[in-house]
C-alpha cells in the first residue's frame, strides 16, 4: 500500500467495499488521523475482558458482552495517515449551507422515552438506584453516495476536543463517533482515567463556570465509583478536579485520575472493573446494569462500550464510546443518553439527549437525509 493510495480519501471506503477491517482515528490534540488496517487473517473475537490482557490492537467493546456483540480485536498489519486535515474547502461551505434547514426533518417522537423515563425515574424514585443512565436512538435514512471517509474527516475539523474514529469489522459493521470520555490511557508508568458527567450547553462558546447540585452529584457518583474501583485493585492515584471541559458543542463535568501500574499486561482486568462506568450505566453498578438491559427497550451494541488502541508495551488510548453513530446499507441509527437522578425532570433529560445527537447530525452535511423512524 502507498502512501498516495492512503492519502485518497476514498481508501477507506475501499476497505469497507471488500470487508476489510480498519479503523482511522483522531486522538484530541493531534493534528493527523491514525489509520490502521488488517489485510490477513481475521479479527480477534473476546467475549470476557480480562482477556484483553496482554493484547495489543485496536479494541471495540459493547456495552453489553455477547454472542451478537463480541469485544473485537482488530491486529493490524498496515499503518498509514489517511486524511489531511486542510482548510474548509468551498465545496464544505455550500455542504455546511445545504444542512441548514435539514434539522426540521430531525426530529422523533417521545412516547418511547417517556415510558422509558417513568420507569427508570420511579426506580430512582424508590431508592432503589442512586443513578441510572438511560439512552435513545434514532435511525435516518442513508443516501446512496453516502461517505463514511467524509463525514469522518468532517468531525476531526469540528471536533478538535473529542476522541474521533472510524472503523470497520465484519462482526461489528461500520462505526463512527465523536467522544470526550477517557476509559484508559496512558503508557509505561504514567496512567489515566476520568470521570465524566453532568452536562450544559456551552455559553457563547464558552465553559459554564455554574453547575447545579444535580449536575454535581451526578457527577460526583463517577468519581467516587472509579475512586473505588482503582482501590479494589490496590491502585492509588491522584486527582485533579471536577471542572467543566469540551464536548463538541457541550460541556461536562470532569475529574481526572493519574495512577501508575505495577504491571501492563493486566489491563484487561482494570478494564473489567472501570466498564461500564456509571457514566453510561448507574449505581449499584451491576443491579443497574441489568435495570437498563431489561427496561431500557433496545440493544445499545457498541454504543457506550469503549474503544481504542490498546498496547501494554506502548501508548494505550481507549475511550467511551458515546456521541456515535452505526451505519448500515440503507440507514444511520445513532445515539444519546443522560444520566438520572431521583430529581431528574423529563422534558429536561429529553432536551440533553436532543443535544447529544446533535454531535453526529451536525457532521451528516454530505447529503440530506430524511426522518426514518
């Protein structure tokens, strides 16, 4: 493989045409896109964490671990730097210009949620949770001429904070998403996590500096679980924070974890005990977990499970996979939820989840796309 076959952006679509696994990614803070791909053999399938110890690749998780939705392990053979990230081009104005007018269409109809919401609330409600998180998705048609390469390379440009990816297995199928949440990073013995909750619009493009007592329990519920969690394994570590960080055109609330480790090829068993945080699930962690596979209405596959490179002799970058997007022959499902607390309202938690899906529709600028259901 060239580099000028690499450069192209039709590459990558290539890939996908003769089913072979890739995955290009955007670390936050870096100017290039990652693109590896795995021409021999097949992927790796892992349906328990802790066998991702020792493992080097590229990692897709689900939310939920199973027959339909195994941890994938792509091993790649190739490396390359697909996309340059130049200027806006005149074409991507008058596409950004073509969207406008597109967000009408972009709507979907509440009655699910709602049930959903009363459900999960009066669970709250009882004591029976302290948090939980619940979630939605909404499905648009796909044009014919549809990029997944171009809409890739739209994120990188407006998503500079966010962790932006691209991949492709055939167990998986195609993925795409835009996400601010560390699970795990780091490398020799400098080591990372975070807690990421809470959320409001940003003002004037600006970080709010005013959370709310909701915003910060909930918020504070993340960290005291990761707190707990690094402690089970014996692993101390520092903090800094909370404070508000960039989420596309959202901010969070955020506190960041510093550890070492004694050993690197067991981060498959500190993935086990952090996945799924209470970010996306709730508390009590695994009655929670449960509430929402039984109650919440829909499988979440990949969508708040986590994604990466993973390497214990090297840089390990894994994050959680929200604010995404599954993209199939004939259409887009994507992807959005909220976390609630007993004084959780609806039509506000309604109104977060519309903000968060307006990550993945701002970038669907290629063509226009219609409300399917």
């Amino acid at each position: 493989m060239t580099d000028e076959e690499i450069s192209n952006l039709t590459t990558i679509d290539a890939f996908i045409q003769r089913k072979q696994p890739f995955a290009v990614y955007r670390v936050p803070g870096e100017k290039v896109p990652r693109l590896l791909t795995q021409a021999e053999g097949a992927v790796r399938l892992i349906y328990d964490l802790k066998e991702l110890n020792g493992q080097r690749g590229f990692v897709i998780a689900p939310f939920q671990v199973s027959e339909s939705c195994p941890v994938v392990l792509i091993q790649p053979d190739q490396w390359g730097q697909p996309l340059p990230m130049d200027d806006d081009t005149e074409e991507d104005r008058e596409i950004a210009l073509r969207l406008q007018g597109q967000e009408s269409f972009l709507t979907s109809s509440t009655e699910e949620y709602t049930a959903c919401f009363h459900t999960f609330i009066n669970a709250l409600r009882d004591r029976t949770f302290d948090k939980l998180v619940l979630s939605r998705h909404l499905t648009v048609d796909k044009v014919a001429d549809f990029s997944p390469s171009s809409i890739f390379r739209a994120a990188c440009k407006r998503y500079i904070h966010s962790y932006i990816y691209l991949c492709y297995t055939p167990q998986t199928g195609i993925w795409l998403g835009s996400t601010p949440e560390i699970i795990l990073s780091g490398e020799k013995d400098e080591w990372h996590t975070v807690a990421l909750a809470g959320t409001q619009p940003l003002q004037d493009g600006r970080l709010p500096q005013v959370w709310d007592e909701k915003n910060r329990k909930e918020q504070d519920y993340v960290a005291s679980y990761i707190r707990r969690q690094l402690l089970s394994l014996g692993i101390r570590s520092t903090e800094s924070g909370p404070y508000p960080a960039y989420a596309g055109a959202l901010s969070h609330l955020k506190t960041d974890f510093h550890f070492s480790l004694k050993d690197n090829k067991n981060l498959g068993d500190l993935l086990k005990v952090l996945h799924p945080t209470p970010a996306v699930c709730g508390l009590p962690k695994e009655e929670a977990y449960r509430f929402i596979l039984e109650n919440e209405g829909y499988d979440r596959k990949y969508y708040s499970g986590f994604i990466g490179w993973l390497d214990p002799e090297g840089r390990t970058d894994l994050y959680v996979n929200l604010r995404c997007m599954h993209i199939e022959d004939e259409q887009l499902t994507l992807y959005a939820g909220g976390g609630l607390l007993a004084s959780s309202e609806l039509n506000d938690e309604w109104q977060e989840t519309e903000k968060k899906l307006q990550t993945m529709r701002r970038i669907l600028v290629s063509a226009p796309i219609m409300m399917n259901h």
